[in-house]
C-alpha cells in the first residue's frame, strides 16, 4: 500500500495546476460599491413618491368652471326670499329718494325767508326787508334800509344785544343797540331794525352785510345784506 500516496499527491497538483490555467488572463471581480447602490435605490424610491404624489393632486383637484364636467356638477348657492319692507342688497340707489319711514324735505317756502344760525338759545331769521337788494339811487342819495328779524331761539333779545355791521360796505350805517324794555323781543316775535343810509357819490354797486350780536358779542343767526347800485 506504500506505493499509493506518491500518486495522490501527484493528482492534486495537476487539478490545481489545470484551475489556475483556466483563470489566467481573466480580471478580477470587481467589489460592489455599497454606497452607489444605495444612491441608486434612493433615487428610484424618491422618483416613485414625486409620481404618487402628482397623480394624488390631479386626483384631488376639481376640474376647471369652464368645463362642461365642472358646469354639470356645479351647485349654486340658495336664495331667500326678500322680507316686506325691505330693498335687495345690489338694488341701486337713486339720491334725493326717500326711504322707507323717511319724509322728504319740504322745500323752502317762497320769498325772502333764509334759515338762520343758531349759537346756543340765540337764532333769527330774516322774514323781510325794505329797499331790497339791487336797487338803484342817485349819487349821495339818504335812505333808510330796514329788516325785519324774527327772533328763532328761546332767549328774549334784551339789553346788551346788537343789530351790527359785519362786513362790506357800511354805506353811513350805525349799529342798533336794544337798550330799552320796550325793543325786547321775545321767541318767535319779530323785530324791524331800521338803519339810515346814504349812497356813495362815486358810481358803481355798494354792498354790505349786518347780523345779530348777542349780549356776550358772539354773531348769531341770518346774515342779511344792503345792496345798492349808484348811477
């Protein structure tokens, strides 16, 4: 049996002598780069999501108004009915209409009358006026202009008021001091003021205004006017 394991070994050593002929001139294996595949699956995974996720969207979102689809399915909003009395919100509003429980103003009644301003209790209103606005005279023409004030607040116009030059042309006029009982006016009576007058000698048209002082000096109601046309 001695002579058996010289051929054994003899064996072994052309088997591994034939297996490396075989590889000769053969590269070897490259080793797998774990980070690129990797990278490789995160960019398969991501592109994947982003693909969900638009058809998610599409899917979710309504279709345009102007599509028939859209139209179709399109719901409008309920309506209610309009209460008695009252106007559709949208209605157009015409100005100078009254509305529902408003009465329209009156208009001013004719004639010389003009609201007055009133301060506190104090108020007039010019009711009329002689040698009215306007008119014409002569160079150094004297006349008296007078107006008629009714007394609009609740405060008797007593010592200490004043019927005053305001502004413009004075044309000769002196205020009207109420000095005596006997010019109180009291609410809603009237009371002339007469002022003498004369016309300027130079032609042209001369104008002024007067208004009601109270006793404290503060202007108060209608402001009124002379107005003359020297020729």
């Amino acid at each position: 049996m001695p002579h058996k394991r010289p051929i054994q070994a003899i064996t072994w050593v052309a088997v591994a002598g034939t297996l490396a002929a075989c590889n000769l001139g053969k590269a070897a294996a490259p080793t797998a780069d774990v980070n690129a595949l990797y990278t490789a699956a995160a960019a398969t995974l991501i592109a994947q999501l982003n693909d969900q996720q638009t058809q998610t969207a599409q899917a979710a979102s309504p279709p345009p108004l102007t599509s028939p689809t859209a139209l179709a399915s399109f719901t409008p909003l309920p309506t209610f009915p309009v209460g008695a009395g009252l106007t559709p919100f949208g209605t157009p509003f015409t100005f100078g209409t009254p509305g529902i429980g408003i009465t329209p103003l009156a208009s001013l009644p004719a004639g010389p009358v003009t609201p007055g301003m009133a301060v506190g209790c104090n108020n007039a209103v010019f009711v009329g006026e002689k040698i009215p606005d306007g008119t014409r005279m002569s160079p150094l023409h004297d006349f008296k202009k007078s107006w008629s004030l009714l007394n609009a607040g609740t405060c008797t116009w007593d010592e200490g008021y004043v019927f005053a030059f305001k502004s413009g042309e004075r044309l000769g006029g002196l205020d009207v001091k109420i000095v005596y009982s006997a010019d109180f006016t009291k609410p809603n009576h009237t009371q002339s003021f007469v002022v003498p007058m004369n016309a300027p000698r130079a032609a042209g048209e001369y104008k002024g205004f007067w208004q009601m002082k109270n006793d404290a000096g503060v202007w108060f109601g209608s402001l009124v006017s002379v107005d003359i046309i020297v020729q």
